[in-house]
C-alpha cells in the first residue's frame, strides 16, 4: 500500500475511533446530568418536520462554521511556523470594531465599500499580529505569552472604544452600545439563492451569509499559497528546523514576521460574516471566543483548509443542538463536553496514528537496505 494512502486511512481511522470514544465519554457526562444518552443524541438530529425549520437549522451550521473556519485557518497559519498564536482573539476583536466604525463614515458602491472594510480588517488584524512577531525576534520574547496579554489589551480596548470614541446612536430603549450603523452598501448579499434553487424556501432572518464565498476563496488560496509555493515551504522548513533553513538561504526571522502578519490578516475577517451578514455593527454583544474556538478547530483538522472546514461544520452542527438538548431538558454544556472530548481525543489519535506510519516507513527503509534493525527515516 502507498506510504500516502496507509497515512490517509490511519488519520480517517484514528478520528473515527476518537469520535467514537467522545460519545461514550459524553454519554457518562448525560447520564451523571440524570438524562438518557440516546435521547440527548437524537437531538442533535432533530432538525424539526417542517422545511422552513428545516432550512434555518443547516444555516445556522453553515453561518457558525464560516468564522470558525476562518479562525482555524489563521491558527493554522501559525501551527505550519511552529507558532502557538493564542493572539487570534483579540486581533479579530480589535480588527473588527475597527472596520466596522470606519466603514461606517463614509459610503461608496458595494463592492468597494465591502473591499475597503475587508481591506482594513486584514490590515489592523496583521499589524496587532505584528507586534509579537517584533517581540520575538528582537527580544525572543514567547509568543503565547505575548499574545495572550495582547488579548486582554485589545478586548478592554475594544469594549472601551464602543462605547467611548467609536460608539454610535444608542436606540431608544436598549441597553447596549454599538459603533454607527454601516451603510447599505456595506451589507453582503446572502446566499439564500442556493436553497431556492432547490425549490426550498429561505431562510428566516438575515439568512445564509455571503461571507461563505469569501471562506471558501480565502481557504482555496491559503492552501495553494502554503502548499505550492516557496513561500509556503520555507514556511514549514523553518518551522521544521530554522537553523537548517537559514542554512538553506532562508531567513527564519523574516517567516516568524511574515507567517504571523498572515495569521493576524486572516484572523481580522474572523468578525466579519456577522458585522457585513447580520448586525451592521459592532457591539457589546457582539460574538466573543471565536479566536480560542479556532485553536480547537485547527487541531481537529490537523491544520488542512479540509481538514478545517469539515471541523468547523462538526462544531456548528454540535453548536446549532443547544436549543433541542434545552428542549428535551438535557444540559446544553454536553456540547462543550463532546467538543473538548474530540478534540482532546483525536489530538492523540494524530499522534499514534503519527508513530505508527513513522514505524512501518522505518521497517520498509529496513528491508530496502537488506537489514533487520529498522533505521530512522524522515518523514
């Protein structure tokens, strides 16, 4: 069997066994909660009878997986440079108020106004990234450590700026607070068109979010952009082995700065399916956490924009069964137990999986070289 073929059935092999062993994990959670596993477990498919409800449960799927995707991709970016970036939380937080006010001062045509708001996310986004990328490699300062004080800088300063400088009109009788309604121009279409092309009605409220066509482009290039070009190898080679890559003529100084500036950039879109796809703002109670989820999301899908994308639809489906499990009056935190327990899992299912291939490419190397000791191979 091909060395890649046997990697690609241990992996599907290992995240199966490690789902599996999420559920039983769950279902001791639900049966400690005084609830009945199968019940609990027939609600997360329990999309209702009716196709309007129908509709509006794979919506919600796809509109919360669309930040998660994305919030995994900017993680990944890191992941592929040996970087933790615990940062992506607070640059989408600063990154989006920042787009959503100064989108809000001035009105152009559509698609320029949607690209200049795009355009400063991903600028603020790369330069709050920018920071401890300085720090390391002038100061050797930790990254995680760096960017994790930087996430209490920028969510404070973020909640300071909605209510302070950046705040708009507050609406007669709500308590909070947001940045100036964006213009109409401003707004991205939704893609509700994709459930009438199939004679299904659309969904209710803001519908499906346009900024599904945005993910699905950005993950398209990111791949091309870390797999088929340069850039994307002395990314990893550096991330592998900076001393053998500055030997190789690669500056590993330079890839920590370019790879995290990358990673903040994508990071600053993480807000903005729900600024441009449903609320027209940024406030008080705008989406928080989607930065820690993206961790998650990209460990899931072993830092492969697939790989994501399918974690990132594993997470919103299991995100969308909150209100059935309240319905048949089971604890909606069994969606968070189940979340933490597969990717706890399938982390060490990689692992294994991992030494696995790594030992029969080491007896395949043995018996090339006429020899019974295995020898160590790269992989």
């Amino acid at each position: 069997m091909p060395a890649g073929l046997y990697r690609a059935l241990l992996t599907v092999a290992g995240a199966a066994v490690a789902i599996v062993l999420a559920i039983a994990i769950s279902s001791v959670a639900i049966v400690a909660a005084g609830a009945d596993p199968f019940t609990a477990f027939a609600a997360f498919f329990d999309f209702g009878s009716k196709e309007a409800t129908q509709v509006s449960g794979v919506t919600f799927i796809i509109n919360r997986a669309v930040p998660l995707f994305i919030a995994g991709l900017a993680v990944a970016v890191g992941f592929r440079m040996n970087l933790f970036n615990i940062g992506v939380e607070g640059q989408y937080r600063i990154a989006a108020i920042c787009a959503a006010f100064v989108g809000s001062q001035f009105s152009l045509p559509a698609p320029l106004q949607i690209t200049f708001i795009i355009l400063v996310a991903m600028i603020v986004g790369g330069l709050y990234a920018l920071i401890p990328a300085v720090l390391k490699v002038t100061r050797g300062v930790n990254e995680v450590i760096s960017t994790i004080m930087l996430n209490y800088i920028a969510i404070n300063l973020a909640a300071f700026l909605v209510r302070g400088p950046f705040a708009g009109e507050r609406k007669e009788g709500l308590l909070t607070t947001s940045t100036p309604e964006l213009p109409e121009s401003a707004m991205f279409p939704n893609f509700n068109f994709l459930f009438e092309m199939f004679g299904l009605p659309s969904p209710r409220g803001a519908g499906l979010w346009g900024f599904v066509g945005v993910a699905i482009v950005l993950g398209i290039v990111l791949w091309v952009v870390l797999e088929r070009t340069r850039f994307g190898f002395e990314v990893k080679a550096s991330g592998l082995n900076s001393m053998a890559a500055l030997a190789s003529g690669v500056n590993p100084k330079k890839m920590i700065i370019s790879a995290m500036v990358l990673s903040g950039a994508i990071a600053g879109l993480i807000g903005l399916p729900e600024i441009l796809g449903r609320t027209g703002n940024y406030g008080t109670g705008f989406t928080a956490g989607l930065g820690f989820l993206g961790i998650a999301v990209a460990l899931l899908g072993r830092n492969k924009p697939v790989g994501i994308a399918v974690a990132a639809l594993l997470f919103g489906f299991l995100d969308r069964a909150q209100t059935p499990l309240q319905f048949a009056n089971i604890p909606p935190s069994v969606v968070v137990i189940i979340q933490g327990a597969i990717v706890l899992l399938v982390v060490i299912a990689n692992e294994i999986t991992g030494r696995m291939a790594l030992r029969r490419e080491e007896r395949r190397a043995a018996r090339q070289l006429g020899t019974t000791t295995p020898v160590e191979v790269a992989v």
